[in-house]
C-alpha cells in the first residue's frame, strides 16, 4: 500500500465503523443541546458563548452554519456537521502518531477509526462542543511536536507560533477542558525554545485575542467560571474529591472501553463488556502506557503526549461538574494515548518496512487486536440504541410533532416549556414558534436568549411535559397554582404534552398611575423612586379606590425591585394587611399575570397584585429580612372593572417588529393607559438589540 493512500483507507474504515451508529443517529430526535447548535447557526452573528450557558464558543454553530444553509434548519444538517467531525478526527490519529514516528501514523489512524465505543458516541449523538475541541486539541498537540523540533533546530517558526496561538484561544474558549493540553503544550514550547523564548510571544497575543471573548467575561461575570468551579455552597472541594476519587477508574475504564453510557453521562443507562475483554483492554493499554513512560524519555514527542495525558487525569476530579460518568472530560487524554500505543512497539524497531520488522508487526498486532474489541463493545452499544424507545429513558426525545400541529392549529406562536422541548421546538419549527424556558434550568438566573422575546409577545401558552426530566411543575401542580392566581385558561393535550392556552387574567390592562408616588407615578418608565434601608414605605391614595389590581413595575437598571417584600394594603389608612409576599430564592413559586399571560416574575420586572375590586386608601411595601437598596419605576392601578368590560389583552403592536421597531414604536405611540405598553417599554428598553433581549445577566 503507498503511503498516500494510508489515510483514504483509514477515512473509508472510519465511515464504514461509523454507518450504523449514524443511522441510528438519524431517527434519534435532536437533543436540546443539539438544537441550540442549530439555532445559533442560523444566528451566526450572534452571542458569543452557547445560549443560556456560561461556557462554550460558538465555533460549532460557525461551522454548521453553510450545512444548515444547504440543507435547511434541519435534523439531517446537525447530524452530517458531527459525521463530519467524527470523521475529523482520523486524520489529526494520523498525524499524530506520523509526528511520533512515520509509520506509527497509520495504525493510529486505525485505532481511531475503530475507536472505544464512546468515540463512537461522540461521533453519533455527541454533546456539542467536545468533537470540536478533541479535533484542536489533537491539532494543536500535533502543531506542538512539530514547532519543537524546529524551536530546539534554532529556527524562528513565526507563522506556526501564530497559528498555535490561535488554535490554543480557540480551544480554551470553546472548552475549558482544553486547558490541560495548552497547558502543557505551552510548558513544552517553552523548554523547546531555550534562550529564544521572546519567539513565543508570536504564540500568546493570538492566544489572548482568540480566546477573549471567554476571559473578557470572567472579568466581568462571576458565572463565566461556573462550569469549572471546584465548590459551592452545597459541595466543599474536599467533599466532591472524597466522591471522585475512589471512583476514579470508571471514567477511565469507559474512556478505554470497558463500559459505555448509552448516551453522555448516563449514569443509569451503561453498556458492559464482556468482563474478558475489559480485562485484556485494561492490561495492554496498562502495559502499553507503561512502556510508553519508558520510552519516553528518549523522544520529547512522547514526553509532550505522556504530560498532557497525564494532566488530563489529574485534573479532571476537581470541577463540580466531573464524577464517574462525565467520561467526555478525559477524551483529550485517548488521543494522546492512541498515538503513544502505536508509536511504542516502534520505538525501537529497525528501518526494515513492513511485517519483516518486529516492531511494526507488533504494532498492528496490538492496533488490530484493539480495534476489535473496541468494536465488540461498540456492537452492543448499537444494540442497545437498536432495542430503546426514543421517547423513554434515557433519551427523553419524544415526538413534538403533535404539539407543533396544535399550536398552528391555535395560531400560537409563542410559549414556555422546559429546556429540550423549548430548544427543540424552536429549531424544528424554523423559529416559526418561539419557546423560552421560563427560567434557566440549568444555571440559575444566567440569561436565556428567548425569554424577553417570549415575555414580549401575545398569545402566548404554557407547554408541560411530565414524561420528560425537568423541574417544571406538573399540570396539576400548575394548574392548582394558576387556580390561586384567578382567571380563567383552556388546556389541550398533544402527545405527551398538556397545553395551557388563550389565558384570561382576574384584571384587565387599563392602569392609572399613582400620582401621589412621585417620580414612580409620573407614567415614565425611564424614571424611578429609590428607597435604601430597611423601612417600609407607605403610598397613600388620593382618594380611596376600588382596585382590580396594584402592578409594581422595575426600572430598566439597577437598583431593582425587592426581592423579599411584602406588600400590604389598607382600605382606611391605618391598618394593613399583606396583599402579596415575595421571598428570595422563591420565585419558581411565585406564578404572576404579567402582560396578559402567567409568569414565574424570576427578574422582579413586574409585580402584579390581584385585590378582586375591594376598595383601597393606602399601600405600604416592607423589605423583607432585606437591607438592599431599590427602586420602582412606576405603581399602577387597575380599576376595578366589571368582566364584561374590560379591554382584553391583546395584540396592539406589528409583530413582525425587531427590538429597535418595538423601542421606536412604543416610544411614537405611548399607552400610559394600559399596564403592558409600560411592561413592554421595560423590556425593549432593556434590550439593546435582539440577541440581547433576554440575554444578559440581571
């Protein structure tokens, strides 16, 4: 076989291992992470970190973007963008094992195209991020070795140390799990350079810029760090370490082969190999990784694979978000370990090519004797997908096609639902129906990039879905929850999913602002009244009122509402009672009518207070356990008003507006009169542009 047909064969192997997984892949419905990626794709200008995540570039959506432009916003489009990186990383085996030895590049490319069953996981139904940042991290671990030698040579490789810069910020900033191998690949270009070491600056300027959209913000963000923080105030880094590390070897044993999820970090759902050929999979990378530390030591290459690989395991106990089955944060250290199993049996083998050589015939023999037991273990991995619901455990990816065919039915084009149906709903909808989670799900109070936009809108419904994990209420909770609330609402059932529509408030939208409240009764919602301190503070009425509701509303900035309070109301002045509590850290519970439909009110934006007509003369708001300045922008009055005759809440602006229409709207055509043309004021007053609406940290 020529050498330059080495690596066409090895990418043939490769799409023939990986057919089958991707079939399956092709009837598994998208995940939520999965349609984020999708969604951001057609956004490519847009946001600079995964939506509503505190980590991760947007280089996956960058590269989806032409595929979705292709073939559309859909399934078939995200599936061929992961074969494609899934494939990717044969050629950056091959040359890597080539930078170690010259014919220790093909069987690399082999061990990776018959990879451990949880490559081809990744290859299949991976979760975003990690092929992307396995494909730089072996590029730049390549790029490495190579920008050695010539640093040691004394030459002055500019243009490479550019190029290592910018793939080492690229990484980082895609994944932090790429520190490790930066880390030491920069240790290594380093010692390489000797006295010439002010060369490296060619490498850390590119470095900086590439990856300044994720330092940038941890200046400024304390959640930037989230996803790798080591403690919190549930878990001290000692007692997260005292659950890792006794089960350290089963992330290990996953990454070598011994078992695999049936999806990422499945804990409940794992995929045994025969306990013969874990065995053997255990001792021959064991003995292999052994002889590697051996040899080693005569090849600055395998030094840098050694190191990298070792830093991966070192440090991958101590984020929060690592334990035994988080088996995608060690995937950096296989590429180092592939390449150093097909180098060993060369390392000391003569210039004879071909099976005449000892070594490289020992070479394919451990090469081949693991591709097949890698493919053993891969075998049932398919069986396993082969034999399970989509809907059920542990995929949780139902068909959301019933509910996308009942809410065209009821022309509505705006929702709430929990993370994988909001995400998956908008992608396979085009974006014809916009959902929001109601509150971020999985970093608390991080922003979401389509709840204002959700927020905003008219028409909107509630989608629940109980089957799926989530920690949305259940409809008899939500419903018993709107029951308390007031109003009136319909309710459908779609597939698995219960749908709460065409909701009716216990008040209408007409409002009078308080005059007597100052700067927070002057109908102008860029204005406010500030109060600091502990003390309550009383507003009286001109004249006592029957009121339907009292809605406080936050000022576009800082400082905000409280978010402990009581609000308390008096029909004679002088004796209150509480009309409305609010707690922090309890506003999941605290469902309010806000703009004409019900909202979880997580960002104190409006307050919305029924009092069902009784008469009032005064209201008194008192911090609760708070000493935190605030402010309110505006206190509105709802009138009380017979059913019958109240405005409904409907739709008064084009809907097709961008945030900058809304803004230039709102303003030309004021309605001081109705409570959602101040609600809507804030939120498109908030909202710089449309990728920030709903998307900055408050």
């Amino acid at each position: 076989m020529r050498p330059w047909t080495h690596l066409p064969w090895a990418l043939l192997l490769a799409v023939l291992v990986r057919v089958p997984f991707w079939a399956e892949a092709l009837r598994t419905p998208l995940d939520g992470d999965t349609a984020i990626i999708g969604l951001m794709a057609r956004h490519p200008t847009q946001g600079t970190a995964m939506w509503g995540q505190p980590y991760g570039s947007p280089l996956e959506a960058w590269l989806a973007a032409p595929l979705l432009a292709m073939l559309g916003p859909t399934t078939q489009a995200l599936r061929l963008l992961y074969f494609l990186l899934g494939l990717g990383l044969v050629p950056v085996a091959y040359s890597l094992g080539g930078a170690l030895h010259a014919r220790a590049a093909l069987p690399a490319a082999i061990l990776m195209a018959c990879p451990p069953p949880y490559f081809l996981l990744l290859a299949a139904l991976p979760p975003p991020f990690y092929p992307t940042t396995l494909i730089l991290c072996g590029t730049l671990l390549v790029l490495t070795v190579r920008l050695g030698g010539r640093l040691a040579a004394g030459e002055r490789p500019m243009p490479g140390l550019a190029v290592w810069g910018l793939l080492a910020g690229l990484a980082l900033w895609t994944h932090l799990m790429s520190a490790s191998v930066v880390a030491v690949c920069g240790a290594f270009l380093t010692l390489r350079a000797r006295r010439a070491r002010t060369l490296l600056l060619a490498a850390v300027v590119p470095l900086l810029l590439a990856s300044a959209p994720w330092w940038v913000r941890l200046l400024g963000d304390r959640w930037a760090m989230r996803a790798v923080s080591v403690s919190d105030r549930d878990e001290t880094l000692g007692q997260h370490l005292a659950q890792v590390l006794p089960a350290l070897h089963r992330p290990i044993g996953g990454l070598l082969g011994t078992h695999v999820p049936v999806i990422a970090d499945a804990s409940d759902a794992i995929v045994l190999a025969p306990s013969w050929a874990a065995g053997a999979l255990v001792l021959v990378y064991g003995v292999l990784l052994v002889r590697a530390a051996r040899e080693g030591r005569r090849s600055p290459g395998a030094a840098l694979l050694l190191a990298s690989l070792l830093l991966v395991v070192a440090a991958f106990p101590f984020p929060l978000r690592a334990g035994p089955n988080t088996i995608r944060f060690l995937t950096p250290a296989y590429l180092c370990l592939l390449a150093l199993v097909a180098w060993v049996p060369l390392s000391r083998a003569s210039d004879e090519v071909g099976w005449r050589n000892p070594g490289e015939r020992r070479a394919w023999i451990v090469v081949l004797g693991l591709a097949c037991l890698h493919l053993l273990g891969g075998a049932r991995l398919l069986s396993a997908w082969r034999g399970l619901d989509r809907a059920g455990a542990p995929f949780f990816l139902p068909d959301l096609g019933p509910v996308r065919e009942r809410l065209d039915a009821h022309h509505i084009r705006h929702a709430y639902a929990s993370y994988g149906p909001a995400y998956r709903l908008t992608f396979e909808s085009a974006e014809r129906i916009v959902v929001s989670q109601p509150w971020n799900e999985r970093f608390r109070h991080y922003p979401l990039p389509y709840l204002d936009e959700v927020r905003f809108a008219k028409g909107v419904a509630w989608i629940l879905t109980p089957g799926v994990p989530s920690d949305m209420p259940a409809p008899k909770a939500f419903e018993d929850t709107l029951g308390q609330a007031g109003g009136a609402w319909k309710r459908d059932s779609a597939g698995i999913a219960t749908i709460y529509r065409d909701f009716v408030p216990p008040f209408g939208p007409a409002v009078v602002p308080l005059a007597s409240a100052g700067p927070a009764g002057d109908g102008d919602v860029s204005t406010r009244q500030a109060h600091a301190g502990e003390s309550a503070v009383t507003l009286r009425l001109p004249a006592p009122r029957a009121l339907d509701a009292i809605s406080l509303l936050a000022a576009p900035d800082d400082p905000p509402l409280l978010r402990s309070m009581n609000v308390e109301i008096s029909q004679d002045g002088s004796s209150f009672e509480i009309a409305a509590r609010r707690r922090r850290r309890e506003e999941r519970g605290d469902l309010r009518w806000v703009n004409g439909h019900p909202q979880y009110v997580i960002d104190h934006d409006l307050i919305a207070i029924p009092l069902g007509g009784r008469t009032i003369a005064a209201l008194r708001i008192s911090p609760y356990a708070s000493d935190e300045a605030w402010a309110v922008s505006e206190i509105l009055l709802h009138p009380a008003q017979d059913p019958s005759r109240r405005p409904p809440w409907d739709e008064w602006l084009d809907p097709g507006l961008t945030w900058a229409g809304r803004r230039a709207a709102l303003a030309a055509q004021p309605r001081r009169d109705r409570e959602d043309w101040y609600y809507r004021s804030l939120l498109a007053e908030r909202a710089s542009s449309p990728a920030a609406a709903g998307n900055r940290p408050r």
